[in-house]
C-alpha cells in the first residue's frame, strides 16, 4: 500500500474521507472505522487514478494538469473559476487564499505520483468521448436558472 498516500488521507476525519468516497461512487459502510476509510480511499485513489480522475469535470482536470505540471509541492495561482472547484472542496488539493485578490493551489506529492503519467490521457480520453461537451451543455443550462451544484 502506498504509504504516502496513506499519511495523505490520514489526516482527514472520518466525514471528509467518506465525502470523498462518496463523491466518487465508492460504496462506505456506515461501521467502518477511520482507519479503514483511509485504506479504502488509499487503495482507492492509488490504485486506480484513471477511474476517480475520469469523474471529475473539466475545470478539476486543467487544473491537475496545471499543478502536475508545476510540480509536487509547487503553488499554481488559480483564476476565479465559475464553478467551485470539486478538488479543493473534496481538499485532495491545498488552497492558499489568505490573500483575497491572489489564490494559489498545490498538489501534495502523494497525489502528483499517481496522476501525473495519466492526466493528459484522461483529458484526451474525455474530449474524443464528447464528455466534455455534454458538461458544457449541462452547465449553460444550469447557468439559464442561475443553479450552481455541487453534487
């Protein structure tokens, strides 16, 4: 088991490693113990990056390609993004937004590893399927009725 990655979720509680397991459809029993929430997201986010990364909208995935480009432990200063950032609510990436006019993120190194031989073949994948097209359509409806989800 990636002992790295597994330092990484340990820091989380028990709520927050369920939302992320949640997020990504991986079914939480409700008597798990936290130490066995971190091996699940672990085994989970390490084992499989290209499944949880194909899940995330288009905006996350420049995003991470972004920060893997910058380098494990490099700070990225993000633009104001219309849409909230499903990787830093989820906080697998580190915000830096003490300053209201400047707001950088940064992708620990137990996360960079996994992602960072995939991430342009997870985007390419999901531009030629029409993924991302079918986002953009459901977002500009969303935007007709001013609904922002999260969900």
């Amino acid at each position: 088991m990636n002992t790295a990655l597994k330092t990484f979720f340990g820091r989380f509680t028990k709520a927050e490693l369920t939302d992320i397991l949640g997020f990504f459809d991986q079914p939480v029993e409700k008597s798990v113990k936290k130490a066995g929430l971190v091996d699940q997201a672990t085994l989970f986010i390490g084992g499989n990056p290209r499944a949880w990364m194909y899940m995330l909208p288009e905006s996350d995935l420049m995003l991470m390609r972004d920060l893997v480009s910058a380098g494990p432990g490099q700070w990225v200063e993000l633009l104001n993004p219309d849409y909230p950032s499903m990787l830093e609510m989820l906080n697998l990436i580190y915000i830096d937004d003490r300053d209201k006019d400047f707001v950088y993120a940064c992708l620990d190194e137990a996360l960079f590893f996994p992602v960072a031989a995939i991430i342009d073949h997870v985007i390419a994948e999901k531009r030629a399927d029409g993924s991302f097209e079918v986002e953009h359509l459901a977002l500009g409806l969303l935007n007709l009725y001013g609904v922002v989800t999260v969900e």
